[in-house]
C-alpha cells in the first residue's frame, strides 16, 4: 500500500482507549462500585445507546452537548429495507449524554412491571458532543444510582447517598475526600429573600454552579449581566460563602430564614438539609467525610432539592469525582404524576484518567493470570494441560505455554505480564510427578509434589 494510501487508525478524539493494565484497573473499580450498590439494595438495568431527541430534551439543558442522529439510521441504500419494516417517519434519534433521563423515560415505557421505591444502577457508556481535552471525553462510563418513588420519597433515600459514596471511595483507597451538600431549595428561598426575580432565579443558580470554574469576581459579573442589583449580588456572595461546622451553618441557615420575607421555600429548604444531615449521620458517617456548601448548585434543570458534589481533599483541581441530586418533575414530565427521585453519578473514565494522571492509581497488571506453566519439551503437553486444569479447578489463573521456547525467554514473558509463578515440567519431573515451582518476584525455586503444587501457589500467592 503506498504511503498516500495508509489508513489513519488512531483513535477519534474525545473517545478512550485502554491498555490491559488499565482496563482490568476499570474492572476492578466497576467491580467495587457494584458491590456497594448492590449492597443498598440497589439492582442493574440497561436502556438504550440512542433515544428520541424529544426524550433527551424533556428536562435538563444539554442541547449543546447531544450527538445527534437522524432518522433513517440505514445507509441510503437500504432505503427499501426500512421502508418495508414501517419506519417511514423522520424521528430525530441521539445518543443519550447521561442515565437519569433515559432512566425517566424507562420507568413510564415500564411502570407496571417495576415495584416503588424502584433503586437501579447503571454503569453504561454515555455520549457527549464536547470539545475533547484532558480529562473530557466524548464517549465515557458513568455508574449511577437512582431511587424513584411514586408520589413520595423519604428524604433518608437522600441520606444514603453519601453513606454510599463514603464506603465506595474508602474501598477504593484513593486519600481522604469531602463530599459536599446542599439544597437547590435554600438557594432559590435565598434568592427569593433578597428579591431576586423568580425568572432570574434559574439562570442565577447556573452562574454559582460555576463559581470554581471561573473564580468569584467572574460569579459577580455575570450575576449583574443578568440584572441582578451590586447590593443584592454581594448578598449572595456573601451567603454562599458562610462557613463552619454543619450545625453552625445550619445554625445561621435557620437564623437567616426567620429573619426572611417570602421565606417559605427557604425553610423547607432548610429542614430538608437538617433532615438529609441527621439520616447521614446516623448512617454513621465520619463528619470529616461531609460538610454543608451553600455554594453547591448543580446547573442541571431537574435538580430541586438535595445536591451532591464530592472533591478529592489536595486535589480539588480534579473537580467533582461524584455528584447528584434529587429531583420531582424529571419522571413525571413522561407520566403526568410525581414521582421524585434522588440519584448520584460517578464518571468513571474522567476519574479514572485523572487519578492515573496524578499517580493516585496505578494500572494493575497487564494480566489476571498468576501461573504459567511452561513448555519444556513438547511431548509433555499433555501432561502440562492436565496439571494446568487442575490448577484452574482450585481457583488458580493459568496460561500454558503451548511452544517450546528457552526457558529465559518463558521467564520474560511471564515477568513482562506480570505473573508470579512459573510451573516447570521435564521428563524427571513428570516422572517423579513433581513440579519446579519457581516465584518470579523472589527468585525462589522450590520442588513440590503436583498433587500438594495448587496449595503450594496459594501459599504463596501475594495477597
């Protein structure tokens, strides 16, 4: 093939691509998140990659970031094909760029068959149309869990939501973390108690969710773009900004809402933060592990009350490594009735990416294997794949050299891939039916019985 003609295989921009090592670290993460989420009783469901444009716009405002797809999704010369199966519509089609509103329009394709409270997790593959750089992706995993209700949902579902963060990064061990909390309805009763508009309310809320992405004097800027008066505009900077302990800032939240007119939704606001801080603690979570941030906003649409956000303490530059919040209306903008709900999202890819990146994780071993067994003279291969599948029936990974090669060419290939042990078979041992058992990280060499070799290798095995 000519140099013009050489076809371009790098990856596409925005998209991951993950070496061995990574992707068995991405296993092991999955593997851990699940346990905890299974473990509050949360159970796996899987919607669609694509979905009606109109579902993914219902709620939320990431028309920027949607992939979009048109409607026929058959190349034009299967036109007839698509014509024949009934499909003559031109449905606008997208990838979906998060699991919570496809999760909505789930739970109304399948109310019947779901019981409430429904809690599911997801851990699938979402898309955005983002311009691609460090640590964003256009193609990214995200391990979410949602509890919805019908009519009703107990603010303690709220409360679990930290406990559960909690316990998945203390079992990942990446350092010492805070998750943050708020609620959506502090803010808007604030916003309200100054005499922020209720029209500009929304677009207020947006402008502090930005407050760490573009620093305090830009928050105050864009705050009176939107109209919003110099003395109302230090009023909530200055309340963003309260500090302390959760009771003293629940403390000044209550003070400050008595004081309030139109205080209504400020104290419920209130109480739903006093409510969800009570559950979490109860759950016996560390206050060094949670605070209250009135700074916290969430910028997605269907956030209402309790929000989320988690930092990594000595590397906030990381920004949220997991974040949610509840919601009423997002369900119900399918079904006609209220049904809250309350959810958080750990993006995956992006985290994992940036945790390689600041070496807070390493990349496991290219290989699950712990053995191989070697090939010293090929008329022994029978031999060798019986003691390997005896090793794999007692709960041992192995890989079985089919071709004779020089042993210090096996030993390098195993130490290149990370395995532990080699198993080495010659004519005297299989004989005697004994095996060399040589350990690659300490050089040992021992001789051992094959019937006692599988107990031998996990003795030995690294924890």
């Amino acid at each position: 093939m000519a140099k013009s003609e050489r076809i371009n295989f790098s990856t596409p921009s925005g998209f991951p691509e993950f070496l061995p090592g990574e992707k068995r670290l991405e296993v092991y993460l999955l593997d851990t998140i699940r346990k905890v989420y299974e473990s509050y009783g949360f159970t796996p469901i899987e919607t669609p990659a694509v979905e009606r444009l109109e579902v993914l716009q219902a709620k939320g405002n990431q028309g920027d970031n949607i992939i979009y797809g048109i409607n026929p999704i058959l190349p034009p010369n299967r036109q007839a094909e698509k014509d024949k199966a009934g499909e003559t519509g031109s449905e606008a089609r997208a990838l979906k760029f998060d699991q919570t509103v496809p999760l909505a329009a789930y739970i109304a394709r399948h109310l019947n068959d779901l019981t409430f409270p429904f809690a599911r997790y997801q851990m699938d593959i979402v898309f955005r149309g983002e311009r691609a750089k460090d640590g964003r992706f256009r193609q990214f995993r995200q391990c979410d869990i949602d509890v919805v209700g019908r009519r009703e949902l107990s603010l303690f579902y709220d409360a679990q939501m930290p406990a559960i963060i909690a316990e998945i990064f203390e079992a990942i061990n990446i350092g010492d973390f805070l998750i943050r909390i708020n609620n959506r309805k502090v803010l808007t009763g604030f916003f309200r108690s100054v005499g922020v508009e209720a029209e500009k309310i929304k677009a207020c809320i947006g402008i502090i969710d930005n407050l760490e992405k573009i620093g305090e004097a830009k928050v105050k800027q864009e705050l009176e773009k939107e109209g919003i008066l110099v003395e109302q505009t230090q009023k909530i900077i200055d309340f963003i900004n309260i500090k302390g302990t959760v009771d003293e800032i629940l403390d000044k939240l209550k003070y400050l809402a008595q004081s309030a007119s139109d205080a209504e939704i400020f104290n419920l606001g209130v109480t739903e933060l006093e409510t969800v801080i009570s559950g979490v603690r109860n759950l016996g979570v560390a206050e060094a592990r949670f605070c209250i941030d009135l700074s916290i906003a969430r910028g997605l649409d269907y956030y209402t009350g309790t929000v989320y956000e988690t930092s990594l303490i000595g590397h906030e530059a990381l920004g949220s490594i997991c974040s949610g919040g509840r919601y009423e209306e997002l369900v119900g903008v399918f079904l006609g009735e209220k049904m809250p709900g309350v959810g958080i999202s750990i993006g995956l890819t992006r985290l994992m990416s940036r945790l390689l990146k600041a070496g807070i994780l390493n990349p496991l071993t290219a290989t699950p294997t712990q053995v191989i067994v070697v090939n010293v003279q090929e008329d022994l291969t029978p031999v060798y794949l019986n003691v390997s599948q005896k090793l794999r029936k007692a709960g041992i990974n192995v890989v079985t050299n089919f071709e004779q090669r020089p042993l210090g060419k096996q030993f390098q290939q195993a130490e290149k891939q990370g395995i532990q042990f080699c198993v080495i078979i010659g004519s005297e041992e299989a004989t005697a039916q004994k095996a060399a058992l040589k350990d690659l990280k300490t050089r040992e060499q021992i001789e051992v019985p094959l019937e006692n070799l599988a107990e031998a290798i996990k003795q030995r095995l690294d924890p």
